[in-house]
C-alpha cells in the first residue's frame, strides 16, 4: 500500500495517525510563525522605546511557548483518548473478572 493510498484510506486507530515527527513540525512551524510576526513589532519599538521592545520580545516568548503546548496537545488528543478508552475497558474487563470469579483476595490469610 503506497503512501498515497493509506492517507486516503479511513483509518480507525488513532495510533496509525499519529506522527511525532508531524506534531513537531506543526507545533515549531506555529512557534516560529509567532516569532516571524512580532520580529517586525519588536524592531519599530526598539528605536522608540528598548523598553517597549523587551516587553513585546518576552511576550513573543511567553506566545511561542504557549502555541507550541497548545498544537501538541491537539496533535497529542486523539492518541490520548484511544488510552484512556483502552484503560477504561481494561478497568471494567478486570473489575468483571473480579465480580465472577468468587475468589476474594482480601483476607484469604
């Protein structure tokens, strides 16, 4: 199967989608961009205000960091919710498993 073919093919587990490499990419290319854009305010400022410049400067850094958190978590939610769902199956099969099976494990000195 090419690649081309298993892009379009709809696909149920969250885990054949998921890309580190692909959530990287998006969350720095996002950082970057919010670099790219307050690059041009932070020089304009610089020659009227250093002061004002720093402020935009550490405010870029605090969005930068802020866009990349917020991409990987969106790239990140899917795979999380296939967990917690195979947890929470794994949880009810035990807890099931535990109801019939009459051995009680507390106690049983």
């Amino acid at each position: 199967m090419s690649a081309r073919d298993r892009d379009a093919a709809p696909v149920t587990d969250p885990r054949e989608v998921f890309s580190f490499g692909r959530m990287a990419t998006r969350a720095l290319g996002a950082a970057g961009l919010v670099l790219l854009l307050s690059v041009p305010a932070i020089v304009v400022l610089g020659k009227h205000s250093p002061g004002g410049a720093l402020a935009v400067a550490v405010l870029a850094v605090v969005l930068t960091v802020a866009v990349i958190a917020l991409v990987a978590r969106r790239e990140m939610r899917p795979m999380q919710q296939a967990l917690d769902e195979a947890r929470a199956r794994a949880k009810a099969k035990a807890e099931a498993g535990a109801k019939t099976d009459g051995t009680n494990t507390v106690g049983n000195d």
